[in-house]
C-alpha cells in the first residue's frame, strides 16, 4: 500500500510546506480519535526539538488533539526516547515528538509513540491516514468534553534520572573530561545536565538552539567541530547526539570518530560478558559493516541483518527477544531500558565500559578494522527512479562485477528524496568505480 502522509519514521517534510499547520491538526484529530479507547480521560503528551517550527506544530496539534476529546501534555523540548519513556510513565494513550531529527532547521516531522512507548506499527499508522483525509467533523467532542492543555515542569529530572539508572550502581564518572555535542537541539538541557550529576568534568556544545541551528555544523551528522573539541580540551571522549537526539556519534580522546558499528561490537561484548544479553547475538541493518559481523561470529554471537531503519530493527528485537541492535548511523536501542533508540543511553553504557575497563576510548572502541565502504546520495525531484530499466540493469552489472566479493545495497531514503547507493568490499577501488557508476546511472534518470 502506497502511504500518502507517513514514512519510515512518522510524517515529515518542509515545515510550512508539507508539514502545515492544517495537517498537523488533521494528524491531531485522526491520531486521536484512534487512541480514544475506553470511558476515561484521555491524554497525550507532546514533545519537541528546538526548531521554529515546532511552536506552529505543537499549537495545532493542541487544537487536534482537544478538539476530539484528548488532554494535552506538553512537555517542551525533550529527547525523542525521552517523550517515548514519559509516555509509558504517565500513562498517557499517546505521545507525539515533533522532529524532524538529524534534518536541517526547515525541515519537521511528526513522530507517534503508543501507550506502550513503541512506535505505531504500519497498521495503525493506515488507519490514522485514512481518517485524516475523511471527514471528521461528526466525530469531533462535545462542547463539555473538549480536552485541556497544559505545560508541566519537572519532565526534564524525570529523563535525567531515567538515564543515570541505566548505568551500573555505584559507577561514577569522576575524573572523565567529556565532551558532549548536543546539536542545538532536544538533549541541550539534560544530557550535559546528566552528566554532571554521574560526576563527569562536562564541557558542552552545541547548546544554544535558536530556532535555526539545530543540526547546522554540530552533532552527529556534522561531528567535526566535536573532534576538534576533544583535541582542544584534551577531553577523553567526545559524544555527539542528533536534533532529537536518538542516535550517537563517539570520539576518542585523539578526536578520531567511532561509528555506531563499533558501539554496537563493544556493547555486545561487555553485555555478553556481563550475561545481559537475552540471545547470543544482537541485530543490524544492511547497511552494518560486514566487518562487524565477522567480529561477532568470532565470539559466537550472531549477526541479524533487517532493512534500514530503527522500526525494522526494534520489530525484529521485539519478535525475536533480542534486547540489543542499532544501526551504522549511531541508533541504538537497548530495550532493556527504552523502546526506542535513545543517543545519550547508549553513550552512557559506553562510557560504563570505559571506566571498568581503564583504557582509553581508542583502545575500547577498536573491535574491529572495517572494510571499507563507499557511499552516495543522489538526490532527485520526483518518481521512482530505482524503476527504471537502465538504474536496474546498471545495479544487475554491478553485481555481477562484485561476484561475491563485496556487497552492493540501493535504496531510497525513507525520509528525503534520495537514493543512498552503498558498496562494501576488500578492494576500495573497485568499489568506489562500481558505486560511482550506478550513481551516475541514478543520476542521469532522476527526473
């Protein structure tokens, strides 16, 4: 089924643009009336990042929201796993995060989190979007049940001392200069603030949001400024968060970046060691370093591979009962504590490994020597340019150039319009020559 308003996390687009204040009503109102089960009063908690957009977003989402009956929770700029977690600990019906995560400013979204803190299955989702293009009016509360909105405080404690008991009891991080990069986005007030209380010397950037610098030259997606950081402040880490912080980028104390691949290898290690671990093995995406995996089975634990995105991962976790997976970009989920992926947590176990190992994070962090990989985005206006008979015959030839020797993955963005091509293989030059081709291919045909 071809989905007119959802994607592979939530709805999202230019802010104004797709993502207008008409259709944050409608999301509002459908989104409701789908979590109205029961005779109680029914609430929903709202969470945002910094983006301008966000205060247009949220009003009409109000509007939705108590115009079918639902109270409303704001709770202001918080982490995305954080509305996650409150949703469940406040028992509300419904939370929603307005993000747009590692997009830039004048892009927004609109995530959706069940009662049970999970994000919606496709099922549900269908049914929200076919309720918001009927009409609704008939549906719409009585003047006397109309829902209330208020903004509550405390929120920010709450998420800050969830994720402290995430660590081991006991563990202190006195005597760690870390630096954390927080995006100009949802985290700037508690991770810094979390950090300080766990006993580490803080240093913080990316903290000064303003609307328009959420994600722009800092965080996860542009970690440089990080690593210079790290180097200036002769910090022993650097942890960089995305806008709404549920994915992780790490830097090592010579300002040397650590990808989620790496997380994932030293998060399963100490997991395994520490018996937490609910299978001998943790789960990926395509895009995993095949690197990873061949670590992995060296230490008999094994390596699931699903489509790219958070949801594929967390549903395989969930049908399979495995508590640990996450993705090369730095999502990952530990469901031993969240139901999503959360960037400070995981970065939190790392840093947990750190200080009971006593080395340094270079030579924590160092699981294994990647292959290499090369990778484009070609970006195109409108189609599906992956339908057309010359890309397919171009990727078919590419294939069989590779014979086995590498991987070859092609795939369209579930959140922008591009086409992400990704070669992985022992020769880099071969590789870089088969990518670039099909990337030219893609090209030429983007309408």
């Amino acid at each position: 089924m071809v989905r007119k308003y959802f994607g592979t996390d939530g709805i999202r687009g230019r802010a104004n643009g797709v993502i207008t204040p008409e259709l944050a009503l409608k999301a509002g109102q459908a989104a409701g009336l789908v979590f109205r089960r029961g005779d109680h009063r029914h609430r929903v908690v709202i969470g945002k990042d910094t983006r301008l957009s966000g205060y247009m977003i949220e009003t009409a989402l109000v509007a939705g929201f108590t115009s079918v009956g639902m109270d409303v929770l704001l709770l202001g700029p918080m982490p995305t796993p954080a509305v996650a977690m409150l949703t469940r600990s406040m028992r509300a019906d419904l939370g929603v995060m307005i993000s747009a995560s590692h997009n830039p400013y004048d892009d927004n979204g609109i995530k959706l989190f069940g009662p049970d803190g999970y994000k919606l299955s496709d099922a549900v989702e269908n049914k929200i979007e076919t309720l918001m293009d009927a009409d609704m009016t008939k549906r719409l509360a009585k003047s006397a049940e109309l829902g209330r909105a208020k903004r509550i405080d405390g929120v920010h404690d709450r998420y800050i001392e969830f994720a402290k008991r995430t660590m081991p009891r006991n563990l202190s991080l006195d005597g760690l200069r870390v630096v954390i990069d927080c995006a100009n986005g949802a985290a700037y007030r508690v991770a810094p603030d979390a950090l300080w209380e766990l006993g580490a010397d803080v240093v913080a950037i990316g903290v000064e949001p303003d609307g328009f610098n959420i994600n722009q030259d800092c965080g996860s997606t542009a970690p440089e400024a990080l690593c210079r950081k790290v180097r200036e402040m002769r910090a022993d880490i650097g942890i960089a968060l995305d806008g709404d912080a549920d994915r992780v980028l790490i830097a090592d104390e010579r300002g040397h970046l650590v990808d989620g691949d790496q997380l994932l290898a030293v998060i399963a290690e100490s997991w395994a060691e520490d018996h937490l671990l609910t299978k001998p093995g943790i789960v990926g995406t395509v895009m995993s370093n095949l690197a990873l995996e061949r670590h992995l089975q060296s230490l008999d634990l094994s390596f699931i591979r699903t489509p790219v995105g958070d949801r594929y991962v967390l549903e395989y976790m969930r049908e399979h009962d495995y508590n640990v997976g996450g993705e090369q970009s730095g999502h990952i989920i530990l469901s031993n504590y969240t139901t999503t992926g959360d960037g400070f947590v995981a970065g939190l176990q790392l840093l947990a490994v750190v200080r009971k190992k006593n080395k340094p994070v270079s030579e924590v962090c160092h699981r294994f020597e990647p292959l290499p990989q090369v990778m484009r985005n070609v970006r195109y206006r409108s189609g599906k340019p992956l339908e057309n008979s010359k890309v397919r015959s171009a990727i078919a030839d590419a294939e069989s150039r590779l014979n086995g020797q590498g991987r070859l993955v092609v795939r369209p963005s579930g959140t922008e319009p591009v086409i992400r091509i990704m070669g992985e293989g022992d020769d880099k030059a071969m590789i870089e020559e088969v990518v670039d081709g099909i990337a030219e291919v893609v090209a030429a045909h983007a309408a």
